[in-house]
C-alpha cells in the first residue's frame, strides 16, 4: 500500500456546495475524486498502461458499478479540511459588482430580487485557505508514480466548485510543489491539452486579466467596439467579428430568416441566452433540438482559465482542453433551428499573440 498527504490551497474564492450550499462550501472527497478522473480522461490515461482502452484504465484506476459485479477502486481519496465558509448572497460580496472584470466571470452569481433569485452560496474567501488531500494506492505498486502525476496535475491545474472554468476555485500547491511538465509525460495524451498564459503579479491580478481576455474574445456591441466609433478605429477586440456573426444569426433567427453561415460561441459552451434588447427578446442556443433522439444538455467550455501559482511566479493560465472541442458534423441549434459550428473563433483564441506558451 502506498500513501501520500498533499497540502493544496485555495487561492482564489471557492463556492464549493455540500450537504448545505446555500449556507456553507464543503471541500468534498467525491468532488476531488471527480477532477482526478476528468484530468485522467482528458489525458487519455496512463501511458504506462496502453495500449489499454481509457475507460478500461479507468476501472482500473477508480472502480466501476458496471454489470452484474462492482469493482472496487484501489484509490482512496480522503480530504481533512480545517477551513471555514461564508455565505455570500451576490457577486458584489466577493468584490465583483456589475459590469467589473470580476463581475463578468461571476455574473451566474448575479441576484434577481424580482425572480427571488437571492438564495446565497457558501464560499471559501479567506487569505489562502488550505485543505490536506490524502491519497492511497492499493493496487499495483507500478503504478504509483503514474497516480502521484495525476496529483501533481490536479495541484496545478484543477479547480473545485461553481464557476471552476473561469477562474474561482483554483488550486495550489502549498510549498514547492512536484513538477508539472514531468508528470503530463506520464500520461498516454499529453497534448490534450494546450496551456498558454499571461502574467500576473497576484491571484487578484490573474483573475483580471483572464476576464479581460476573454471577454475581448466573446464581447460584442459596446460603444467602444461599434464600427460608428471614434478613433482609434475599430474593432478593439480580438473577437468582434465572431461576435458580430453570431449577433447576426440571433437576429436571422429572431426574423425567421435561415442563414447558412456557421456560428462560433457555441464552441466555447452551450446553452446560452441572447438577448436582443431592441427586440425585447431572447434567442436559446443549445446543444440539440430537444427530442429524444437529440437532447438538449449541456456542452462545457474547452476553455478553462486558472490563476496559476508556482515557486517562481504568479501566472494567469488559459488551457485549451482540445480533447473536448466541439465535433463540427454537430450543428447547434438556435430556438430549435439548426447552424453549423466552426471552430475558427477557438483556434484564433488559441494563437493570440498576448499569450505565452507555458511555462
């Protein structure tokens, strides 16, 4: 049997639910279960056990309920948590009031006094709170330096709780923390994902400048970025003719048009909501029409941004998770009309000239 004890920190704001989530977070065992078997997924299992099928390196690793006989897994994941939560009823509690950077990564966090939407989150908001994660390996001991490479990638690049892909719940080694580079080469995918990244000077900062570049990539409309504005000309965003050509599908849609140009957001995560306010109205974008044969569901972005800490510096990750893009024979589909999706808005994302290759 081997073991090993991980201190990991938050070190940016976690709304973690358990038992209560409305009152409290809760750093959770099955929750740090569920990141280390979706960072194994992504990166396509263990190199050390292909040519082996991931889903059966998956049994193997976690266990499986399949059939008619359970398996037990060999990997026992305990977590002790010494911290306490708050409870938050609104963005502006965790310093993102409307239209911040903050506030645009938090805006699901937004209270809705005339819906009654004020239900409050539990939230770990302190100064770098801490939690130990203990894993033990019952199985094979070959493969226990394979496990402690998924710890190290959970260490570095994973996140707990809502709003995990932009930004909150990110995580942190506490000391100096097991090299990532060396472990991504354990695994049979390493390039299943792409890590590009800014810099920052601290968690705060990281946070900033990863909603500013996304929402330089996803915004359309504003003053700043009307082609009527004054100069310097624009687009100032690296992202408005994507935005603009979705904008116009919404519109086709809205006045019964069928267009036959591909659509872009859609790429980065489904559903999503236009709205139209010279219109007063709302276009749905989903994953499929609703039928049995097609449902609606959820897509979840590819792309994750993480404030990144390491003995050297402060980094603002962005990763482009590639082994979870959009499949492009899937159209999407607006109030349930059918598009084609291109991935061209993710692909110019990934080469922008602002990020820097990691580390």
């Amino acid at each position: 049997m081997k073991r090993e004890i991980y201190t990991l920190e938050l070190i940016t704001p976690c709304l973690a639910g358990g038992a209560e989530p409305e009152k409290q977070a809760e750093i959770r065992a099955p929750a740090i279960r569920g990141q280390l078997r979706w960072w194994f997924r992504v990166l396509g299992g263990f190199a050390s056990l292909s040519p082996l099928q991931v889903r059966a390196q998956e049994e193997r690793i976690f266990g499986s309920t399949a059939g008619d006989a359970g398996v037990a897994s060999p990997l026992i994941v305990r977590v002790r948590q010494s911290v306490t939560s708050k409870t938050v009823k609104d963005a502006d509690q965790l310093g993102a009031p409307m239209n911040s950077d903050r506030g645009y990564l938090l805006f699901p966090l937004r209270s809705n006094p005339r819906r009654n939407e004020n239900k409050g989150r539990g939230v770990f908001d302190g100064t770098l709170p801490n939690f130990d994660l203990e894993l033990v390996w019952r199985g094979n001991p070959i493969l226990w330096d394979d496990i402690k490479a998924l710890a190290t990638v959970l260490g570095h690049l994973g996140s707990l709780g809502f709003r995990s892909r932009r930004a909150m719940g990110a995580l942190a080694f506490r000391g100096t923390p097991p090299d990532l580079l060396d472990a991504l080469k354990r695994f049979g995918k390493s390039d299943g994902v792409l890590i590009r990244s800014l810099p920052a000077e601290n968690p705060n900062d990281a946070i900033t400048k990863l909603a500013r570049w996304i929402k330089g990539w996803r915004a359309h409309g504003r003053t700043a970025d009307h082609p009527a504005a004054q100069p310097p000309q624009p687009p100032h965003n690296p992202g408005f003719a994507y935005a603009k050509a979705d904008h116009a599908a919404g519109v086709e849609v809205l006045s019964q048009r069928c267009g036959n140009h591909p659509t872009h957001r859609p790429a980065l995560g489904l559903p999503i909501l236009q709205f139209f306010s010279s219109r007063g109205q709302t276009v749905k974008w989903e994953h499929g029409p609703g039928n049995r044969e097609e449902p609606k569901g959820r897509f979840a972005s590819p792309v994750l941004l993480r404030p990144h800490r390491d003995v050297n510096a402060w980094r603002a990750l962005v990763i482009f998770v590639e082994s979870r893009c959009w499949d492009t024979s899937r159209p999407v589909y607006l109030d349930g009309q059918p598009r084609s999706v291109s991935l061209g808005l993710y692909e110019a994302m990934k080469k922008d000239p602002k990020l820097s290759d990691f580390p």
